[in-house]
C-alpha cells in the first residue's frame, strides 16, 4: 500500500467516525427516552462484551479451537452463576486455563 493511499485510508477513517459520532448526538432526546431504547443501550455493551470474549476465547485466525482458554471461559462462567466476586472469578479462570495447559 502506497503512502498516499494509506493517508487517504487513515483521513477517511477520521471523517467517518466523526460523522458516526455527530449522527449520534443528533438523535432527538425524545427517542434517546423510550424504554426499549433506553433497555437496548444498557444492554448492549454487555453483549458486545460477550462477543468479543468469545471471538477473542475460541478463535485461532479463521478457524474455531477449543483450548485451554475455553476451560478458563468455562470456569469463569461457573463462579459467575454460583455469585462470586469478580476477583474470585478471574482467580478461578486463570487457574482453569493453567491447569488445563499443564495436562495438554
């Protein structure tokens, strides 16, 4: 990629999310105060959250992989039913995937 086209593709980047965000603050409030609006902002960074979490826990590339990594997501996801506190559940996942790694 040239340098030109590559300044080009960083200025069209920035023009972009500029106008992503003025979109955003020229909703009218009246529509930002509906309660499904109001239920879908709340909830969405958490499904984006667990997306991401997913994509980047059972992903190599392209391709899906079931590793160590899925144990310590599995672990975190038991210590997070059975109520623990967020310290205890990184705790727990991270010795999942070390386990898991030393028997792989």
């Amino acid at each position: 990629m040239s340098s030109t086209a590559l300044w080009i593709a960083i200025g069209a980047t920035a023009v972009g999310c500029y106008l992503i965000k003025l979109l955003g603050l020229s909703v009218p409030s009246g529509v930002l105060e509906r309660p499904m609006v109001r239920r879908l902002s709340a909830l969405l960074p958490v499904a984006l959250l667990a997306a991401l979490t997913a994509q980047q826990t059972l992903s190599e590339g392209t391709r899906i992989v079931l590793d160590a990594r899925a144990a310590g997501l599995a672990a975190a996801a038991v210590a997070l039913l059975l109520r623990a506190p967020f310290l205890v559940v990184v705790a727990v996942a991270v010795l999942a995937t070390a386990g898991a790694r030393a028997l792989l």
